[in-house]
C-alpha cells in the first residue's frame, strides 16, 4: 500500500497524518507490505491497537493518529 504522511511532533504531542494518495503537503512515506505497515505503527506508539488501524487505513485510505506525549515522573 502507496503511504503519504505528514507528521507534526511538538512536546505535548505528535499528530501522524497518513493517506493513500498523494498530496501536496505530504511525503511520500513508501509502497508498504503489512508488515512494515505494522512496525511503522509500533514506532509511533507502543500502546497502540495496530490490528485496527490497518483495517482502518485500508477501509478509508488515510489515518490520522494523534499521540500524547506521556511525561515520565
């Protein structure tokens, strides 16, 4: 699957826009199997439900996912 993505990293939190087509402001992230799809999704969160959002990145063709920083005490 082609991926386009836009990412915004700020210190409270990090907003990963994916789409299957491409876009302007977007960059182009690579043609990839589940597999990839799948470690590209445990290296934005750990914590994450990867099954779901394959299903839903390949049901509607983009994803956003907006990830809080978590502070360590």
């Amino acid at each position: 699957m082609k991926i386009w993505i836009s990412d915004t990293q700020t210190q409270s939190h990090r907003l990963v826009k994916m789409n299957c087509e491409e876009h302007s402001d977007y960059i182009y992230l690579g043609d990839l199997d589940d597999e990839a799809l799948e470690n590209f999704f445990k290296s934005v969160d750990l914590t994450m439900d990867v099954a779901k959002n394959m299903k839903l990145i390949k049901y509607y063709g983009y994803l956003h996912l907006f990830v809080i920083n978590k502070k360590e005490n």
